[in-house]
C-alpha cells in the first residue's frame, strides 16, 4: 500500500519548486529518491487544505484514497535547528492506490 502525507512546511517548501513562506505540500511516498515521489504544493498559506483539495491535488499527482482510508493527523514538535521559535508540527498520512485500479476517477 502506498502512503500520502501531508505536511505543513513551515519555513516555505524547495522541492518541487520554492515558495516564499509557509505553505502545505503533499506527496506520495515510494521506493526511490525522494526527489522521484509525486509531490503537490499548495501557495503560501498556512490554512489548513480541504478534504476536497486533498482529493484535487492526490487525483493530479494520479492517485486517490484508498478504499475505506482516512486522514490520520499527528501532532508534535518542530525540529529546533529552524531560524524561528520551536512550533507545533502537524502531519496527515492516509494510504492511496493509483487511478484506475478499480476506483471513481
């Protein structure tokens, strides 16, 4: 099964292209480079995406959830080597399947 996070990327995202400040990102974790995984970002904002944006932004990437899966949040600490205050990190994870495997489009 493969797995999607999506995670607030407080300082601004690199990869697949920079932004200037904080903004969500999903991606799609698989075997390989990191730098190979489908990834989606949404602009600079830190408001959290909708259900719907989610489903939008995993069906460009060319996937979906998986049947019966849900959104799973996680909440911890950010990492302390960041230029700014330690803030509160969220993590969302769910697992996905391709488009077409026997699924709604």
């Amino acid at each position: 099964m493969l797995g999607a996070r999506l995670a607030l990327r407080c300082c601004g995202a690199t990869y697949p292209q920079r932004t200037a400040g904080p903004c969500w990102q999903l991606y799609v974790a698989q075997t390989g480079p990191v730098s190979e995984w489908p990834a989606y970002t949404w602009p600079t904002s830190e408001a959290v995406p909708t259900c719907e944006a989610r489903k939008a932004a995993l069906a460009s990437l060319g996937f979906t959830l998986a049947e019966g899966a849900e959104w799973e949040w996680t909440e911890g600490a950010g990492p302390e080597y960041h230029p700014h205050p330690v803030r509160v990190s969220l993590l969302a994870a769910a697992d996905v399947q391709p488009l077409g495997n026997g699924v709604d489009e």
